[in-house]
C-alpha cells in the first residue's frame, strides 16, 4: 500500500499459506480491513504470489469507502489471466 509518509517498497502486511486459495483470501481480507480501517480514497497495491494488483476505492452514494470489486483484484485460480497481465 502507498502512504504519503513511507516508502513505495514498505509491505503493511505479508504471510504464509499452504495454497493459493487461502493466500489470496488472506490478502484480499487484510486489504479490505486495511481500507475500512483508513477509510481512504487512496491507492493501494497488492501481491499475492508475485501476482500484483492495485486498488483505488471509489466513495458510494453516501461518502463512504466503496469496496465493491476488491475481491476481483486478485484472479481466483492462480492460472486465471487478467486483463492487466495479457
């Protein structure tokens, strides 16, 4: 994840699974509590496996944080292509 006081390179939060499965759920629910928990409209980036993915959150109706579509940051099936990796 970017912030404006750290470096580009400065991981929030890194693990270890036994397959790709748990590793992404893992990663996308350590980012999904990262933007609730800020409550920013902000760049954030994640890497599960060497497979990258960037979010910016948009705001719904109401001001608040949208996090619609963070799950599909990262591919289920660790094979799946994205449009980004095509």
């Amino acid at each position: 994840m970017l912030r404006p006081v750290a470096e580009n390179v400065d991981w929030t939060a890194c693990g270890d699974a036994a397959d790709w499965g748990t590793a992404r759920g893992q990663a996308v629910d350590a980012l999904r509590g990262l933007i609730v928990g800020e409550g920013r409209v902000q760049e954030y980036r994640i890497e599960v496996d060497a497979v990258p993915g960037i979010v910016w959150p948009g705001l719904d109706d109401t001001g608040r944080v949208e996090l619609a579509g963070i799950d599909d940051v990262i591919p289920v099936d660790r094979d799946q292509s994205h449009p980004w990796l095509l």
